[in-house]
C-alpha cells in the first residue's frame, strides 16, 4: 500500500508539472525524493518478509 501512495505522489507530481504547477527543479526534487522513499520501503518490505513468525 505504501508503494502505490509513492507511486502516486510521483504520479500528481508528473501531472502538476505538465500543467505548470512545479517548476522542473521542484519536480525534480520531488522525484528524487519518491525514488528513495521506494528503495527505502523496497527494503523496509523484503526485511519484513524474511522475518520468521513466532
């Protein structure tokens, strides 16, 4: 669920952009943002899943 919310930020940010709302610089910073939040959650995720439950 996480992953889609980032996805989706990136996705209104590429929107707002296209429209003139960002300048290249603020989207910029806004991507690079979203992309280390998912490498982030990308690994937050496969650490949870290599836990054994009790």
């Amino acid at each position: 669920m996480a992953k889609g919310s980032n996805a989706e930020v990136l996705t209104q940010a590429i929107i707002a952009s296209e429209i003139g709302y960002l300048t290249k610089e603020q989207f910029s910073a806004i991507e690079i943002e979203c992309n280390i939040i998912g490498k982030m959650l990308t690994k937050l995720i496969r650490a949870r899943s290599s836990i054994t439950p009790p």
